[in-house]
C-alpha cells in the first residue's frame, strides 16, 4: 500500500467535514434519536473497515495484530449493538432508553479491548516500568476524578437503576480503554502513533465522559447539542482510526529507531486539571460527595507525582553518579593512551584534541586547537587527503583509514596511521573524528624492507627485481647496457672475498656517479651489473659504455694497494615490453665485447706488453 498524506486523504477529509456539518444540522433540526443512532452506527462501519486494514497490514507486528484484532472485535460489538438500538428506534421512534443488548455488545467489545491492552508489551524495564506505571496512574486518577465529579456522584444518581449500572459499566470500561492507551502511549511500544492514540483516547473517552461533562460545565447543551456532544467525540474516534491505518508504515520507522525513553507530559496535564477542578468544585456552598472525592482525588495524585519524583530523583542521582564514573574513566584512558584523537570540521580546523597531542606531534593539546591539520600535512599528502575530503563529503557518516605525514614541532614529519569517522550528524561530537597513531617505526621498517626486496644488500644498486619493474613499467624507447668485470675472479682469488666486495661497492659507486636522473643501475649478481637508460638511442647509449668501460679500468685504492679490473659492456635498444629481449640482446653483445677484449689481451700479454688484471 502506497504512503499516502494524512492532510489530503479524502476519507479523512469526508470525516473532518462530517464532524464539522452535524453542529449546524442537530442545533437546526434538534434531537433526532433515528438520524444520531444511524450515524452512530455508519461510524462504527468505518471504524471496523479502518481496524481491519491496520490489522492485516504487513508493517504491523505480530503484537500489533492480536491489538488491532481485538480492536476489530470492539468496533464490530459496537457496529451490532448501535445497529440494534437504531432498528429499535425506527420500529418505535418512542423509544428513550439505551437497550441492554446494546450496553452489553458495546461494554463486551471494550473490554476485549482492555484485555488486548493489558496483554500488549511494555517498552523498559526496572524503574523504567516503574515511572511508567506512576504516570499512567497520575493520568488515569485524573480522568476518574473528573468522572466522579460529572458523572457518578450526579448524573448517576438520578437514573434508574437499570440506567445507572448501565451507565456506570459503561464509563468504567471507557475508563479502563483510556487507561490502557495512556499506558501504551506512555509506554513507547504501542501498535499505535503517538497522534493517533491521544486522538483515539480522547474520542473514546469522549464518548462516555463528553455529555455530563458539558452538562456540569455549560448546563443543558439545548435542542440537538446531546447529539452533537455525543456525536463528536465518535467521530473524532474514527478519524483517529484511519490516521493509524494511513500510518502504519510509521510503525516499522519507529521500531528501527528504537521507541521509549520519551517523557509525556500527561501526568502534568492530569495534575493542572485535577487542581483545576479542586478549585472549581470549592466555590459551592456545600461540600458534598462530589467535593470529597475531587480533594480525594487531588491528594492521591499528588501522591502519585511525589512518588514519580522521588524514583526520578534516586534515578538521577544513580545516572550522574555513572556519568561521573564514566567521565573520569573517559579522562584517565584519554591522559594516557598514545593515540591521538582529533575532532575537525570539513575546513581541517581542529576543535578538540586529546593530551597525547605532545607525545605525537610535540605540541600540547590547547595550542592544536583552533589551528588547521592541513597547514601540518605533508605537501606530498595533499592530494590523498583531497581524497579523503570529497570521499566524505559524498557519503557523509563514512569511515576511512589512511596513513599521512604531519609535522612535529621539531620541524620532521611523522608517519601516522588513521581511523576517520564523520559524526558532524551527532550533535554531542559535530565534527569529523581522526583517531591518529604514530607509524613512523613502522613505515621505517615497511621502507626498508620494501629497499631490501628491489636493492642490492651489497652495493645498494636495484636488483633484478626493480631492473624488470621498471622495463616494464617504461613508455618510451629505451635501452640496456649488460656490464661483467674482466679480472675481477682474478683479484677474489689473490686478496679474497672481502676485497672482491670492496671492487664491487667501488663499480657500483661509479656507475652511479655517470648516471643522469631517471637512469638506472643494477647489479643482477656476481660481478655483472646492468644499466637501464630509458629515452636514449643506441648510438647514446654506446657513448655511455664507452665512458662506463674507461672509468670502471681506473686503478682503485683498496687494501693500501691499487687494484684495476676491465669492464665488457654489451649495448641493446629497443622499445618498451620487451625486457627479456633486451636483455638477451645486451647480453650477447656483451659476450662479444669480452670475446673480443680476451683475444686483445692474449695478443698483448704474449707481446709481454701488459700485465695481467687485478694487479
């Protein structure tokens, strides 16, 4: 069933004018037992159809049903018995007194009602249900000194006696129905909304207290106005009904936000009234019956309230004994935990910061606030942090983590690790929550485990690894050089290992001396290295080799000796994708350089012209 508006519902509307066209008709046309009991039983028509509907709605709970079809029962008793005195009436339009068959379904149907009441849950528990209990009695005292005072001790007394129990079982069932919904209403589980139920209860506790209350107050209503104060509260009953059918989605919304908790302010009106009437009833001459019970009546709701404050009372003083403990328990873990916890706005002001602002960033906590995280974030961070920004701005009440640099009061910056929740919808925070940990150490060691996994631990050069990520992630043409020292075996064997690790540390020195930026050298293992020069020809990169071979053949001082190894560097070009083809090629040329440095060495040292390598 589609949402529709209360305020343009056409039911509703044909029951506001319904109510609205009565006044004029009954005080024109007078008292018309046919016409006010035939409407009267219309009404109850409606109110069953009304009933049904929320009854069967899928929104309404499983105890919101068995309410709603005890409510159905009601109507329907009602619907029978009115019908039943209307059909009497047109049979003999002489006809005064109510029927008993209609007294009878009409009382049986309310006190299904009240038993459907009584059995539906409470919200709360403890002294929750006891404040609740406390108000519902404070209000219901109220409406029973009123019907003391306008209908027992009165009205009552000058009927029949048929009339008068009559009467009596009928307002007290009345008074038990407007018992049941004031505790529901209070209670914040009722199968109702909160506007329908104080609409209900008015009507239904309209129709039994409506005519001797306007009869106590203004005297005889005149020709027509018994029907119309009758009338009334019938139909106010039954617009309430269809406000809760057109309502009931609200149901569903109202349990998903949790219900209870809210104070009414019921049991004040009830108080105000009662005094009211105390003071009303003690201008009359004689103190009668009907004054008694309205001091009575007043004493016992006074009674009623100074009980409801003392439980108030002892509540609140256990509740801010709590908050105090909580609150000194929130003080001692903010002191000293070694988070930093921050509150901004969408600008990077910062609102509130936790102690553990000094041990962070070296600054105390009242002189962050009213500065802005963004003058503290690392230039490099600005974008991710833009990031950051529109994320939440999009999807407001979002969490994200993210791990930034700010500066410290030393001037450095420190890796920190953080938890964003924005709460700017949370009136007790308003502002977005970074909860920060300092992750320097640890983006420390992230850093130089991530060094270790792409560098060489000897020379510190790139390894295979980073050398093929970077082939692979180049878009230009590029090219390789393929290095292998000649000699170098030679010097492992004569001065050991230790010096060979010198000779390498020196060539890796000096290759990365010849390198312009975005050129990279890499040592692939043993004494062979590679260089990757992306953007560069292979005539470039031939003049680089060159240059590589006549630097790395310069004596080195290690070891308090002057040690020489040659270099065979082999050139390939190529575009990017194909490292491993580049890589070979380098590779085979470099084959043929050594090749060919063997055979010129062979041929000068049988000439006795050069002395072996690595001497």
């Amino acid at each position: 069933m589609p949402k529709r508006s209360v305020v343009t519902d056409p039911v509703l509307l044909g029951l506001v004018a319904l109510g609205v066209l009565l006044v004029p008709w009954f005080l024109h046309y007078g008292d018309r037992p046919a016409a006010s009991w035939g409407l009267q039983t219309i009404i109850d028509a409606a109110n069953v159809y009304f009933t049904f509907r929320t009854a069967t709605h899928p929104a309404m709970s499983a105890a919101g049903r068995r309410f709603w079809r005890a409510a159905v029962i009601a109507c329907a008793g009602c619907l029978l018995g009115d019908g039943y005195q209307t059909v009497l009436i047109l049979l003999d339009p002489s006809t005064t007194a109510v029927s008993p068959v209609q007294t009878g379904l009409v009382v049986l149907g309310m006190v299904i009602v009240v038993g459907a009441m009584l059995r539906h849950p409470l919200g709360g528990a403890g002294r929750q249900r006891l404040r609740l209990w406390f108000d519902a009695a404070t209000v219901l005292t109220g409406v029973a000194v009123f019907l003391w005072y306008f209908v027992l001790a009165t009205d009552l007394s000058g009927r029949q006696a048929a009339d008068r129990w009559g009467a009596a079982a009928t307002a007290v069932v009345m008074l038990l129905i407007t018992f049941g919904l004031l505790k529901l209403i209070l209670s914040g589980t009722a199968p109702f909304t909160r506007s329908a139920g104080i609409a209900a209860a008015v009507g239904v506790s309209g129709t039994a207290f409506a005519g001797p209350v306007t009869l106590g107050l203004i005297g005889d209503p005149g020709p027509g106005g018994g029907a119309i104060v009758a009338l009334l509260p019938c139909v106010l009953a039954s617009a309430a009904f269809r406000v809760q059918q057109l309502q009931v989605w609200r149901l569903a919304e109202t349990r998903s936000a949790g219900m209870g908790g809210r104070s009414s302010r019921l049991p004040y009106f009830a108080v105000i009234a009662t005094q009211i009437l105390l003071v009303v009833s003690l201008r009359e001459d004689e103190v009668d019956l009907r004054v008694w019970g309205v001091a009575i009546g007043a004493v016992v709701i006074t009674a009623l309230v100074l009980g409801r404050q003392v439980a108030a009372l002892r509540d609140n003083e256990r509740l801010l004994t709590k908050i105090d403990g909580q609150a000194e328990r929130f003080r001692a873990l903010v002191q000293n935990t070694s988070d930093l916890t921050l509150v901004i706005d969408y600008n990077g002001d910062i609102s509130y910061a936790t102690p553990a602002a000094f041990r962070v960033l070296g600054v105390p906590a009242d002189e962050l606030v009213g500065s802005s995280l963004y003058d503290r974030t690392h230039p490099d961070d600005g974008p991710q942090v833009a990031e950051l920004t529109e994320l939440l701005a999009n999807d407001p009440g979002a969490g994200v983590s993210a791990q930034v640099r700010w500066q410290h009061a030393d001037g450095s910056f420190r890796w920190l690790d953080l938890v964003i929740n924005d709460l700017s919808d949370n009136p007790n925070v308003a502002g977005v929550v970074l909860n920060a940990r300092d992750a320097s150490e640890t983006r420390a060691l992230h850093d130089e485990l991530q060094r270790q996994a792409t560098h060489d631990a000897l020379t510190g050069l790139a390894n295979r690894v980073l050398l093929h990520r970077r082939l692979n992630a180049a878009t230009e043409q590029v090219s390789m050089l393929l290095i292998d020292l000649d000699g170098f075996k030679e010097i492992n064997d004569r001065h050991g290992h230790h010096t060979g690790d010198q000779v390498l540390k020196e060539v890796a020195q000096r290759l990365g001396g010849l390198l312009g930026a975005g050129e990279l050298a890499a040592r692939l293992g043993g004494d062979e290295f590679a260089v990757l020069l992306p953007g560069t020809d292979a005539t470039a990169a031939g003049r680089l080799a060159e240059r590589i071979a006549a630097v790395v053949a310069e004596p080195m001082p290690i070891g308090g000796e002057l040690l020489t190894v040659g270099a065979s560097v082999g050139v390939s070009a190529g575009v990017p994708g194909d490292g491993d083809g580049l890589l070979r090629e380098a590779d085979a040329a470099m084959y043929r350089r050594k090749h060919e440095r063997k055979e010129r060495r062979a041929q000068a040292v049988g000439q006795g012209a050069v002395q072996p390598a690595g001497t």
